[in-house]
C-alpha cells in the first residue's frame, strides 16, 4: 500500500505537481517501513527537501547507530545544509569493517579539504587507497587535492596512474590536469604534448594550451590556439590582449593591431588592451589613434601609471605641452598622485613659460625625488636659470654626491659657487 502511494508520489512530481507529491510522501512516511522510509529519504533528497530527509534518516540511525548506509546518506544530507561537523562527527563513527566504510572515507577528505585540514584529507585518501589500489578516483581525488595546494609535482603520480585506466572523472579531463601540473612547473613541452592529446574545443582549456605554448616561446602553436579559441567563442575577451601579444612579439603589427581592435569590440572596458592597440598604433605611426587608444585607457583609471606615462610622452614627442598639463592637472583632481607626474607637470609648465606653476610643480617633485640623480640635475638647473643660485647649488651638491663622475656638472657647480662669493 505505501509502495502504491511512494509511486503516486513519483507520478505527482513528474507532472510538475510539486506540493502534492511532497504532501503524500509525508502522509505515507508515517506509516512507512523502515526500507520504505529510505526510500522516501532518498526521494526527500533528490527533490531537495534536505530537511525532510534529514528528520526521517535520523529516526532511522536512532534505530539502527552502526548501519553505514544510513551514516553516509545522512553525511550526505548535512553537507547539503552546510553541517559540515554533524557529517563529520557520524562518519568518523563508521567501523572499519562495514562495506561503507571506504565510501565515509572519501566523504571525510572532501570535508576536511573543505576546512583546510589538507594533512588529514590526505591521510583520509591514502587509507583509502589501501583499502582499494586500483580505484581510479580515490588516485584522482589525490591528485586533486595536492593539484589545490600547488603541490603539482605529488599531484602528477597519481593523476598518470588513474589516467591508465579513465579519460575522464567528474567531467574533468585528466590529460588536461596533467598538462596544467606539468605547465605550472615548467615541464613546458610535456605540457604540450599533453593539451595536444586532449583535442578539446573547450574555451577555458584552449585558453590555457596557448598560454603555455607562449610561455615556452612557441609563438606560432599560440597564435594558432588562440584563433581557434575566438573563432569557437569570440566573447572569450581575456584571449585578445595574449593573442595581440603574441602577434607582436613574432613581428605581425598590423594583424595584432587588428586583434586589439576585436577585443575591444567585446570589451570595451579593458583598459590594458587600450593601451596595448594605443602601444602598436604607436608602431604603425599611427599617432592620432595612439593617442585616443591611450586616452581610453586614462578615463578608464585615472590612477594608470603606464597609460599615463605613455600619454606623457606621445604628448611630448608632437610638443602638446598644453595637454599634458590639463591630463596631470584632471588625473590629479580625481585622486592620483605619482612625484613623477609632478616632474611632468614642471617640464610642460616650462616648456609653455609658466615658470611660476613649473617652479612649484618642482619644489613638489623634489619632496618624494631628492634622491633622483636626473631630477635633481633638472631641479638644480631649473634654479639656476630662475636666479635661485643659493638653491641651486645645494640640489647641485646632492647630486654631485650621487653622482660625483659628471666632471661637466661638477665645473658648472664650481662656477655657480664662484659667481656667488665674486
């Protein structure tokens, strides 16, 4: 009679007629079997009303404490509810020689991996594997666990040995674990080999086999992998900045300019391939794109010293001084603040004869450069020309002791000195 009700149950759910099916199954719980309440559980379990199942597997190990069935079904259902202790606590209470005893052992490395007791998760699955040698997902669970901690070299036995007998174990491609393991210590061409024999058009791994072929210098297989990774999925935006490298380190500007210009169609706030398309329109004289591209990168972060710096000196190699006083002055205004950028800002205030707002851009620089031999042979120059002889020859002199070979500076110092006793 329940078995007639528990199919019914089934039958409700299968129709979308959730409540029902809930609602019958705890009418018949109450008269269940023992077996039948199991059963009920398990259905509890994979509707996903943990609770339920919960109350009914604990009723059932008040009656039967020793059955490792129940233990690491109810383990099951606590880690569901993120009862990681309870699990922990009834599994470890599983004698050695119940036949699920293996499986609690599995469930306690997951557990304790979970807490960060990798020692102990460890000693778990070694347990188990000498309880059972030749499972291939107790080798597997090893490796992954030693793959979680960075220890790739421990990781890679047992990764080969379950690969021996499976391709594949929880959807994971142990040829690619192999090839990440061997990748990330810089077993480059095994690594190869091991991408290669996966042939898999998954983006993610793709991603990471041209990674590695550039990593060895293998610019070509690279670039190879990765137009087959945007060809596969062209919103895969962390490929285009690798690739454009990749591009430009074998000497093709213009297909890496190309690529840039992609990438930047599917991400247009990535702010390193601004700068990179800004770096190779630069290459290709294409100095009005630079300039935009690099520009970009800037109202992207207005704290991007890389971008910023490039600006600088685009601006300064067409003379557009006036430009690199509105970007320091607008970059300053939002919070950024570099003594290099002050040094800048006193070259292009000189260059545009303000030597006002130069002079003071250099007594700021000179707070955070006193130690910059090339600062301070600017500064001490600067002085000079504005008439601040006693100051000169002070910044002058704590070059010179930086830099006491510069027989040409240390004459100009000997003669400002002079010129100031005459």
């Amino acid at each position: 009679m329940n078995m007639d009700a528990i199919d019914r149950a089934i039958q409700l759910m299968d129709n979308g007629k959730v409540d029902e099916a809930h609602d019958l199954l705890k009418k018949t719980a109450s008269t269940a079997t023992d077996d039948e309440k199991f059963m009920i559980a398990d259905l509890y379990y994979e509707w996903g009303f943990f609770d339920d199942a919960v109350i009914l597997l604990e009723q059932l190990l008040d009656i039967y404490p020793n059955e490792g069935q129940i233990i690491t079904k109810l383990a099951e259902m606590y880690i569901e509810l993120e009862k990681d202790e309870p699990a922990i606590d009834i599994l470890n209470g599983i004698d050695e020689r119940d036949s699920f005893y293996l499986p609690s052992l599995l469930q306690l490395a997951d557990l304790y991996q979970a807490q960060g007791l990798f020692e102990v998760s460890e000693q778990k699955l070694l347990e188990a594997k000498q309880l059972a040698p030749e499972e291939e997902v107790i080798d597997f669970a090893l490796g992954e666990l030693l793959f979680s901690i960075g220890q790739y070299n421990r990781a890679i036995p047992f990764y080969e040995k379950a690969s021996a007998r499976t391709n594949e174990i929880n959807h994971i491609s142990i040829e690619e674990r192999l090839a990440e393991c061997h990748a990330l210590i810089g077993h480059y061409e095994l690594a190869l080999e091991y991408y290669s024999k996966t042939a898999s058009k998954n983006p993610d791994t793709l991603f990471k086999y041209g990674f590695t072929a550039f990593q060895h210098n293998k610019h070509e297989i690279a670039i190879q992998i990765w137009k087959q990774l945007i060809e596969l999925d062209p919103h895969y935006h962390s490929v285009y900045p690798e690739l454009a490298q990749a591009l430009k380190e074998k000497g093709l500007i213009e297909d890496a300019y190309d690529i840039a210009q992609k990438g930047l169609s599917y991400d247009e706030f990535n702010k390193e391939l601004y700068l990179l398309a800004g770096q190779l329109a630069t290459a290709l004289k294409k100095r009005t794109e630079a300039i935009e591209y690099v520009k970009q990168a800037v109202s992207l972060d207005a704290d991007y010293k890389e971008a910023i710096i490039m600006l600088i000196q685009l601006y300064k190699d067409d003379h557009l001084h006036s430009d690199i006083i509105d970007l320091i002055e607008n970059i300053k205004r939002l919070g950024a603040n570099d003594p290099l950028y002050e040094w800048e800002l006193a070259r292009a205030h000189y260059e545009e004869e303000h030597y006002k707002d130069a002079a003071k851009a250099y007594e700021e620089a000179s707070i955070h450069l006193a130690h910059d031999k090339d600062f301070l042979k600017e500064y001490g120059y600067f002085l000079t020309e504005e008439g601040q002889l006693e100051k000169a020859i002070s910044i002058l002199e704590t070059y010179i002791s930086l830099e006491p070979f510069d027989e040409e500076t240390a004459s100009f110092l000997e003669r400002l000195k002079f010129s100031i006793h005459d």
